[in-house]
C-alpha cells in the first residue's frame, strides 16, 4: 500500500503533466496560428520514394499548395515527406507535426515549420484545428486511427463537416464494402457517415474537390485564394 510521501509524489507528478500537456498546446496555437486555410494529408510513414504513390501525393500537396492552401502532416517520412514536399514546390507553409516515439521519428527536411510533441492527443488536435480538409492517402493502423477519429469528431458535431477524401479507390474500396456490408447493415452508422467520405483517383480530382468546397464556403471570404 503506497505511504503519504508516495501519493505526494504521484500527485505532484500529475500536476507537471497537465502544465506539459497545457505548454503543448500553447506551443501549437502559437506557432500554428495564421496557417490557415490549410489542408492535412495522412498517410503511411512507409511509403517509399520511389513509388507511384509518392510522386502523387507530392501532386496532390502541390496543386493544393498552388491553389494557397497550407499543407499540414505528421512531419514524418513516406507520405508526410512527399506532402512536405509539394508544399514546400508550391511555396506555400509546409506545416510537420512530429511526435517522439520510441524509435525517434525525425521530422522531414521539407517541412518549413516543424513541431515536436511528446503527446498523441496534442499533436492530434493540431492536426485537425486547422484544416478545412483531410486527404486521406492509404496508410495502416495509424492512418486508419486518424480517418476514423476525423469522421467521428464530425459524426458527433465536435468539428463541422469538411471534406474527407480517399485518395486511391482501390486501396479503400475493401475497407468502405466493409462499411456497408457490416457496419451500415448492423445500423451502428447511418448512410450520412458514409456521406461524408469522397474517393479520388487522380491528384487533380483532389485539388478540385477541396477548392470548390472552399469557394462554396464561407472561408472565401475570410482568407481569399491565391490564384
């Protein structure tokens, strides 16, 4: 059974982490503030470059770049590198929200403005705060935990809807089958969560759908697009 001096410790503990967690994110809002209009691209820390995939999602952040979105990822290689990339092309913010992990993540040397967070949960709510749109390039379980925690901040009203994009219909068609063959069947979601998914083959698709979203918005009127 812990003794006083064990609880005084464990609670003075806790207290640091809150004032650790309330610093990261008095750190993001700081440095974060102003990116906006920006879009988030997730996607796997495995992709090599020299795969195809590669070469489109730097399309992808370049033509989005171009149009005056900022471009925001987790800062790490594979898809969040070739992001990076094309935003930096397109000379637009190039936003690399890092995370220490047991094996240290470095962030990508295309990043422009780069973050490093000790907490998941912190770097997560950057992630989202910011963007008025999310590609969703194919990735595994961490990309699946963002697409999905993305939809059910929507689902649930925490964020307004913005466009969810799938890029690659052949890699998501199994996963949204499984959607409605399982979890819409069951009726554990509505069609409206599907509704809120789009899937784009071609990295112009991608720009288009984020843009005429944004034009039909209300953000036109508060941060003009580049032209």
């Amino acid at each position: 059974m812990p003794n006083g001096y064990e609880i005084n410790d464990l609670a003075k503990e806790e207290s640091w982490r809150m004032f650790r967690i309330i610093g990261e994110l008095v750190e993001g809002f700081d440095n974060l503030s102003g990116i906006e209009p920006a879009v988030t691209i997730y996607g796997s820390a495995r992709l090599r470059a020299d795969d195809e995939l590669y070469a489109q999602t730097e399309e992808i952040a370049c033509r989005l770049g171009q149009m005056g979105f900022s471009i925001v990822t987790g800062g790490g290689p594979g898809v969040m590198e070739a992001a990076n990339k094309g935003a930096l092309r397109a000379g637009v913010a190039s936003v690399g929200l890092n995370i220490e992990l047991p094996e240290e993540q470095v962030c990508n040397s295309y990043a422009t403005k780069s973050i490093t967070f000790h907490h998941f949960f912190v770097r997560k709510v950057m992630l989202v705060k910011y963007a008025i749109a999310f590609v969703i390039i194919p990735g595994g379980l961490g990309t699946l935990d963002e697409l999905t925690e993305v939809l059910t901040l929507m689902q649930t009203r925490k964020i307004r809807p913005f466009p969810v994009i799938l890029f690659n219909s052949e890699y998501w068609n199994g996963f949204l089958d499984w959607l409605r063959n399982s979890s819409l069947a069951k009726g554990f979601i509505s069609e409206d969560d599907l509704d809120l998914l789009m899937v784009c083959d071609r990295p112009a698709e991608v720009a288009d759908a984020v843009q005429g979203w944004y034009v039909k918005h209300e953000f036109v009127g508060r941060k003009a697009l580049r032209k």
